[in-house]
C-alpha cells in the first residue's frame, strides 16, 4: 500500500486537488455572488468558473515552462524547444518553426542546450526547479491580490484571482513532489535523481546535445559517435540510464546495427518491472520491429501487436511521429501482407516528415523505412 502510495502520489495529489477546487468553485460562487442566485444565474455562473479555470490552467502551464526557459538563459543554455498544447515551436538556422507534437502526461515541456562545459549540480537544480518557482510566485501574487482587492473587485475577477493562485498551487505541488505523471517524471523526481550519481547528470546534459545536434539535422550516429552505456552499469529503475539506453538505440538502429540493438532490448528486459512506462512503450515499439524485421519468433510478435497499450500508444505517436509510422509501416508489409495499406502509410510518412520537427530523426526513419522496403521485396521473390 506505501509502495502504491508513492508511485501515484502525483496522480493521487491531483485528484485531491481537483476535488477541492471544485467545492472552492462552489463556496466562491457563494462568497462573491450571494446566496440568492436563481437557478439559471448560478449554472451560467458554474460553467463561466470551469471556464475560468480552463485558461488558468493554460496559463500556468505557460508560466511553467516560461520559468524553465528563463532560468536557462539566465544560466547561458541556449533555447532548444518549447511544446504546449501540442504544438512545439523549434529553432533551426535562424529560424523559428511550429510543428506538431503530443507527449502524453505532459502539457508542455521546455528544452535547452547546457554550455559545452556543463553547469553546476546548483544551476542544473535551479533549470528543473524555474517551472514550480514561476507556477508558486504567480499563485502568490495572485493570493496576495485577492486578499488585498476583493472587494473592489468585480466577482469574476475574484473567482479568477482565486483560480489561479489555486491552479498555480496545484501545479506546483504536482510538479514538485517527486513523482511520475502517465510514466513521466516530474521536476521534483528529476531533481532528486540526478542529485544520487554524477553519471545521471551527465546523461541529462548530453540527452540535450543529442537532441540539439538531430534537431539541426544530424543523424543519431553522427550525433553520438560511440555508444553511451557500453561498460557502464545501468539501473534500470533510473530514468537517465534508460535515456542512455534508448540513446544507443536510436544509434544502433540509424547504424542497421540491429544485433546491437536486439542486445540493448536484452539488457533491458533483465529488469523490465523497474523502467518507468514511456520507456518501456518506447522499448517495446522497436522490440517488435525488431522481431518484424528479423523474421522473430511470431508468438512476440503477435502478443505486441495484440498488446492494446502497445498499439494504443504506438497509434497515438503515429498521429504525428516518423518512428511510429515506421513500424506501422513494417506491421502493414512483413505482418499484414498488406501492400496496399502500407503504401497509405508510407505517404502519410512522407507527408509527416515534411513538417517534422528533428531533421536527423526524419532522415534515420527514411533510411530505415527504405531498408524495411527492400527486406520486404526481397522476401516477395522467395
């Protein structure tokens, strides 16, 4: 039960939030309406309060990965990326681009490149803490202004004041408490991981090199020339060492270097029960095209695809990432037989690459995509 307790803290903290905001919504329509509201006027003003909590939390969210940003700069990390509402706005040659992106879990996410010397284990803490120290100075001043002001104020207003500081509390408490949200940790839970060994730290800085160095076009294996994990004992229940994991394969895979990349997925199946979810979806996507590709064992490659997380997820990343296309690509081809339905998916790929965010991704998946043709018009002429 403790055990429970803290792996779904966050998600249990949130429910107990959501739960008292909505008797605050209720009190506060008291407080600054009167009691004497006819039926119409308090539905109308219920829903004009949910809405009024629909911007603030969008709000925060924004001041949350604003604060991310600024504390970077601050610091000397130049701007990677920055995603909210599904949308991400990149930099690239000079230039500015929007495209699509949906991380399930997170509302926004903020990424910067650490100077090529690193930074401190202070300023890395300060980078992870910028988003709940943005989300509790905004809910104080708003606090502040409605203990001040609320009765010169306009009820809506007050009902907004009231929101805010109240969704800012929430957001920072969620984020704060070490925990993951949907197999994604949190600010508090990176916080005190990378606080327990130097090889996490590193992992998090060069995680952000990889990503700047794909993002302007680079392949994996030539943002990463050598393999991150080899003769480096990982721990598998740490988010930063199966970054490291995942890393690798990305580069044994850009590589077709797919003995290196079936020993990786090896090494993490040893501890399979200790790797947050996100990872273990990740993993377990290229564990079947793998399979696909290699012509492995069937049952595997029938139970992930009878998998319903696996696929939902796999399905959900294919609205909007090469790599998930590509596997749908390979299950329409080596599984489905199905030329005609992998064709559709191929011009979707194309369609999606065009606008994709990270150029040496899109270039890794057009090659493996080429190569996952060639395998499958070779198999047709046996």
């Amino acid at each position: 039960m403790i055990g429970f307790l803290k792996k779904n803290i966050a998600v249990i903290l949130f429910i107990v939030l959501s739960l008292i905001f909505g008797g605050c919504i209720g009190y506060s329509l008291i407080i600054f309406f009167g009691k004497e509201q006819g039926f119409i006027s308090l539905i109308t003003n219920l829903l004009l309060s949910f809405l009024i909590m629909i911007v603030c939390i969008f709000m925060q969210i924004i001041i949350h990965e604003t604060g991310h940003l600024t504390i970077a700069l601050m610091r000397g990390w130049k701007f990677i990326s920055f995603m909210a509402f599904g949308f991400i706005l990149t930099r690239r040659d000079g230039h500015y681009r929007i495209s699509t992106m949906k991380l399930a879990g997170a509302g926004g996410q903020c990424l910067l490149l650490p100077p090529e010397k690193g930074d401190s284990d202070f300023g890395i803490m300060l980078y992870n803490l910028g988003g709940v120290m943005s989300n509790l100075m905004f809910s104080v001043i708003s606090g502040v202004l409605l203990w001040t002001c609320h009765e010169s104020l306009n009820p809506y207003l007050n009902i907004f004041l009231m929101l805010f500081a109240g969704v800012g509390i929430c957001f920072f408490l969620v984020n704060g408490i070490p925990s993951t949200f949907s197999g994604i940790p949190n600010d508090g839970y990176n916080i005190l991981r990378l606080r327990e060994d130097k090889f996490s730290t590193q992992v998090f800085l060069d995680s952000l090199r990889f990503l700047a160095k794909t993002q302007s076009g680079k392949r994996p294996h030539e943002a990463m020339e050598e393999y991150y994990s080899d003769n480096k004992q990982l721990d598998m229940s740490s988010p930063f060492h199966v970054c490291a994991l995942t890393m690798d394969l990305a580069v044994a895979l850009d590589r077709l270097d797919f003995d290196k990349a079936h020993n990786l997925i090896v090494l993490a199946e040893e501890r399979w029960n200790e790797i947050i979810q996100i990872y273990k979806n990740e993993i377990a996507m290229e564990r079947l095209f793998l399979n696909l590709i290699e012509n492995g064992d069937k049952s595997k490659i029938e139970e992930a695809i009878n998998d319903k997380n696996i696929m939902n997820y796999l399905n959900q990343n294919a609205t909007f990432r090469p790599s998930a296309l590509r596997i749908q690509y390979a299950i329409a081809l080596i599984y489905d037989k199905d030329r005609e339905k992998a064709d559709k998916i191929m011009e979707r790929f194309n369609t999606i690459s065009e606008s994709y965010y990270n150029i040496g991704d899109t270039l890794c998946e057009k090659a493996l995509m080429k190569y996952t043709s060639v395998l499958y018009s070779d198999i047709s002429k046996q």
